[in-house]
C-alpha cells in the first residue's frame, strides 16, 4: 500500500489560482486556465491510479491477512489519511477562495479541484471502513480487547454530550 498519497508534483498550485485573480492578459489567462485543466485532467488520472491500488490492495489483503494484520493495515491507512489531510486541506481553502475567480471555465476547474480533492480523502476514509469491517468480521468474539492512549487532545464537553446523548437513561438520571 502506498505510504501516502501519489501526487503529481503539480497536485498542489496555489500560484495558478493567484493567476487567474490577477489583472493578467487574455493570452495568459487563457495559457493559466489551460494550466488548469491540466491540473483536473492529471489529478482526476491520480484518483482514478489510487483507486485501482486500493482495491487491488483491499483484494489481497482480505485474501491474505487475519484480522489482527487487517487492523494494523487499517491504522496504515489511517496514518497515510491524516498525511493526505495535512496535504491536501490547505489546498482545498485555497480552492474555495479562489472560486470567485471571474472566469466561468476557471470556476469549473476549480470546483472540480475540489471534488478531486475531497474525493482522494473519501476514498481512504471507505478503503479504512472496509478493511476494519473485514477485521472485525475476522476477530475472535471472545478476544480481550485493551484499550490504547488516545492520539492529540481530547474535547471532554463535547465527549460528555455525545456519550450522553447516547445514552437516555443516564440523561434522563442525571436530569432528576
């Protein structure tokens, strides 16, 4: 499985959205927006590559590996997730202040960027879902399970609301 995502070396070009909100020339407008749909064409290509290993990866792993390998190949690809996050959400901000732009292909470039973007990080986030489904299709039912540290800082309100709202019982205890 790839470490983290394949980008082209022109995955990420804030340059090119700067150019298109410049006061440039017709003839480097047009030479920016061809830029751009490059850009599309050569990513929406990445996607499509990604898309193909992954499930190629998935195959095999569901053929080869137990449970416990599908969890640690599920934590590698979340890892390789929050890699593509850090990646890739600076660029798609970046995209959506660039949607303004004046020119109505540059917005549909752009927006399609966007779609392009969002799409690499659904498809680790599916890819992830699935491998862990299978892991826990494969789990023993009376292994013990332990529990790990968690990662980064923890919102305790937001916990406490969530966990209460699942529960109505300890709500509605906690209300009397």
């Amino acid at each position: 499985m790839p470490e983290a995502i394949d980008f082209s070396p022109e995955f990420v070009k804030p340059s090119l959205l700067g150019e298109l909100r410049g006061d440039i020339s017709a003839a480097e407008k047009a030479d920016a927006l061809a830029r751009l749909g490059y850009l599309a064409e050569a990513n929406r290509r990445g996607l499509q590559k990604q898309t193909r290993q992954f499930q190629k990866m998935y195959a095999e792993a569901s053929q080869r590996l137990p449970g416990e390998g599908l969890a640690m190949l599920a934590q590698r690809i979340r890892q390789s997730e929050a890699g593509a996050r850090e990646l890739l959400y600076p660029w798609m901000e970046a995209l959506r202040q660039a949607i303004s732009v004046p020119s109505d292909e540059g917005r549909r470039y752009i927006q399609e960027l966007l779609k392009i973007s969002e799409a690499w990080l659904t498809l680790y986030r599916e890819t992830r879902n699935k491998v862990l489904q299978l892991a826990a299709e494969r789990s023993p039912a009376d292994r013990v399970l332990r529990a790990r540290p968690v990662e980064g800082e923890v919102d305790h309100e937001a916990l406490s609301r969530e966990f209460i709202a699942k529960f109505p019982k300890i709500r509605a205890a906690l209300a009397e």
